[in-house]
C-alpha cells in the first residue's frame, strides 16, 4: 500500500528552507504540496522478480500452441455450462 499526502494552498515561505530551496518558488507564492513514500531498494528488488509460475508449462510436449490449447479448454468449459442450464 502507498500512502500519499496533498496539502493545498500552502504558501512558500511556509515550507521547510530545503524544500524552498528545491522547489524554487517565490516566499508568497501558493503550492500544493505532494508527499508520496519511495519505494524501497528491497521493494524495487522484489518487483523485478519474475513470476514463479510464468513459463511452467514450457516442457509439456501436448502444448504446442497455447493458444488453441487454451481456446479448446475454454470451449469444452463453455459447452458444459451451456449443457448444466
């Protein structure tokens, strides 16, 4: 979960002097301020891990076309129902 804070109508020369300094704003100029956490290093890290079941059928010799395999689970699924109504 990402929590974010959105202050609006605060006027520069409230700000903390390093964020004035960063945001480079005239002392009575009117901001809406943003507050978003950064994601982590570790976070970072275990968002680039591939999923573990992507690619687990890839040995099986009786899929050579996923997708026709696929359509023809879908259609024997679909007729089943259509048969149970």
């Amino acid at each position: 979960m990402c929590t974010t804070v959105v202050i609006e109508g605060v006027v520069a020369s409230e700000l903390p002097e390093a964020w004035r300094q960063r945001v480079r704003a005239k002392d009575n100029e009117v901001l809406t301020v943003t507050i978003a956490k950064r994601k982590t290093e570790s976070a970072a890290k275990t968002a680039k891990k591939p999923n573990a079941t992507f690619g687990m059928w890839a040995d099986r010799a009786d899929v050579n076309d996923p997708a026709a395999y696929v359509r023809a689970l879908r259609q024997t699924r679909a007729s089943s129902q259509r048969s149970a109504e």
